[in-house]
C-alpha cells in the first residue's frame, strides 16, 4: 500500500460549488496532515494544517480528519477559478520529521 | 513570514558540466531538504540535512551530493550533469521539532543538453 494516496483527479468542479480532495495515509502514529498548493510552474504552498480529528475551518477552505479511518480531507467552498492548482497530500511518519507527500490531485474550476 | 530562497529560478546546462543550486533559509529551521518533481512522479526527495554538517540520503540520492556548511544554506551538487537531471528542483526547510511542516522556496527549473 502507498503511503500517502490521493483521488488521481483531476477534479473539475463549476465556479461557486464545493470542492472535495480526499487523502488516505498508512501510518497509523502520525500526528500531523498538511494540504499544500502548487500552482502550474510553482512551489508548492503551506495553505492548511490540521492535527486532531474533526474539522478545522480557514475561511473558504475545511480540512477534515479521522484517524480511525486513516483519511484526510480538504473541503473547498465557493470554488474561484483562482483555485484552480494541484494540491498535495503530506504527512510525516511517526517520530520522522521527513514529509510523505501524495501524487497530487489536478483541480480545475468553470467559470 | 518563512523565507527561503533559491540561486536561481532557470538553469540550462550542458551534458557533464559540474551544477552546484543553493537553497537559503533565514527562519533558523534546523531541516532542509532537497526534492526533485517531475511529471507523473510527484515530489521525490533527494537529501535532507538535520543539522550543520549532517545529511542523509532520501529516495533518489544518486548523481547528487550536498553541502551544509552553515545553518540557512543548503546546497545541491550534480557531480556530472546528465540529461535525465532535467527537472524541477525544490528547495525545503522546517523546524527539528514537530509538527513538522515544511516551507518551500520558488523552485529551479534545470534543463541539461
């Protein structure tokens, strides 16, 4: 099983709709789940941390985690065209300070 | 505000040629880390340093070496270019403790001929 596996996508959702990006990951003692940005040619960006399970709300965007189900999620509300990127999936190990990072998952919004 | 910066943002090379990239952090992150991304193939870690003086090889260590002579500098070398090196090369830095978040530079894009 890969470690840190991500919906292939890519996702394309009309403007103003919610975006949904699923991660699930194999080590059952990480503490910690980040969802990063990358923009076509760019590096990709810190946009969300979350560490206990539930949901953790920044604005537009909802990262959801269940560590019985090994499952992360980002929720993007009121989709823009601006979100339009590849987010990554990452979680660092038990007691490693390296990141697992998934494939990435493509999204696309309409105008 | 996390800072980490990158040499350069293009580079072509020729075939064999001696490439050094040189990643900078000014947030005092005792990690830092070197990726190379590519398409289909998702960030694929090269070496990462815990300290000064300290590496340790990640996925794809092969064709490459590292320097850290001091603590915000982090360099990549490719001993002999080749064109199978042609990529994105990120640069990332983060805190010896957890939770572990990494912070990315902006990225050098390598083309070897």
């Amino acid at each position: 099983q890969k470690e840190v596996e991500q919906n292939s996508g890519p996702l394309s959702v009309p403007e103003g709709a919610i975006a949904s990006l699923n991660c699930t990951y194999s080590d059952r003692g990480s503490q910690s789940f980040f969802w990063y940005r990358q923009y076509s040619g760019k590096s990709p960006e810190l946009i969300m941390s979350i560490y206990s399970n539930g949901d953790k709300e920044d604005g537009r965007f909802t990262a959801q985690l269940n560590k019985a189900s090994q499952y992360v999620s980002l929720l993007i509300r009121d989709s823009q065209p601006s979100d339009s990127a590849t987010y990554l999936c990452a979680v660092p190990p038990k007691s490693n300070y390296k990141l697992t990072f998934g494939k990435g998952t493509l999204l696309t919004v309409n105008p | 505000d996390v800072k980490v910066t990158q040499s350069s943002r293009y580079l072509v090379k020729r075939t064999g040629e001696k490439v050094f990239l040189e990643c900078v952090q000014d947030m005092d992150h005792e990690n830092m880390f070197w990726y190379r991304q590519d398409p289909g193939l998702g960030l694929r870690l090269i070496y990462f340093s815990y300290d000064v003086k300290m590496k340790e090889k990640g996925d794809i260590p092969e064709g490459y070496s590292v320097s850290r002579e001091k603590k915000e500098r982090f360099s990549l070398i490719l001993e002999s270019a080749s064109t199978n090196q042609t990529s994105m090369y990120l640069c990332a830095s983060s805190l010896r403790a957890g939770p572990y978040e990494q912070y990315f530079g902006p990225g050098t894009r390598l083309t070897v001929t």
